[in-house]
C-alpha cells in the first residue's frame, strides 16, 4: 500500500525556516511526482509545490516562489519542502500528496482544485508562523 507520512511542522517565528519532510512507502517516489498542498481554516487547499518524477521539473505557487524549495532524496524515498522567510500567512496544515503524472505535467496537477491531481496523500503537519 503507498503511505505519506509528513513530519517537521511546529511553531516559528515570521522569517523563520522550517523543513517539511514526506516519507514515502509502500512504492519507489522515483516514479511518482510529488506535491505540497496547504489547508488553512476556511480557506481551500492549495497546491504550493510539486516536483516530477522525471526530468525534475518543479511548480511553486506564487506566494512562496523563492522562499520555498522542494527536492527530493530518492535513495531514502524522501521528498522535502524547505520554507525560508516564513510569513503568517504561510500558517496552514501542509500535506504531501503523490500520483503517478502519465502526461501531466506538475504545474497542471499543482494547480487542479481541492489537490485532485493526486490520489495518495499524507495525514498533514501543522505549520503556524507566529510572532
């Protein structure tokens, strides 16, 4: 069975860092792209990063271009989410979403509404950026 396990969420102050880790099992993430969507309270959930699984393409959301990074470490099935100049309105629950693209590309399946580009996803880290 494919499992997403997000970790590395928690309380940081505006302009902090934070690194989002997604554990992959149950399937090799080589395969798969990879996606990070936030929920905040009343809002609908956003794709804010997604990463191919071939060429290593990546989507980023406008709001955390050059402040968010994700990549990948395959030899221990991970993906992350690296997030510098954190702001309160990066406040959210984050999830780490997977699906096989066949000829979709990250940006289109970033983009879709409610996250449904992707099928697999993970339970979510709380991210509260608060002063």
């Amino acid at each position: 069975q494919v499992q997403l396990v997000e970790s590395g969420g928690g309380l940081v102050q505006p302009g902090g860092s934070l690194r989002l880790s997604c554990a992959a099992s149950g399937f090799t993430l080589d395969y798969y792209a990879i996606g990070w969507f936030r929920q905040a309270p009343g809002k609908e959930r956003e794709g804010v990063s997604c990463i191919s699984s071939s060429d290593g393409s990546t989507y980023y959301a406008d709001s955390v271009k050059g402040r968010f990074t994700i990549s990948r470490d395959s030899a221990n099935n991970m993906v992350y989410l690296q997030m510098n100049s954190l702001k309160p309105e990066d406040t959210a629950v984050y999830y780490c979403a997977a699906d096989l693209p066949y000829i979709r590309t990250v940006k289109v399946m970033c983009r879709m509404k409610h996250g449904g580009g992707f099928g697999s996803w993970g339970q979510g880290t709380q991210v509260t950026v608060s002063s």
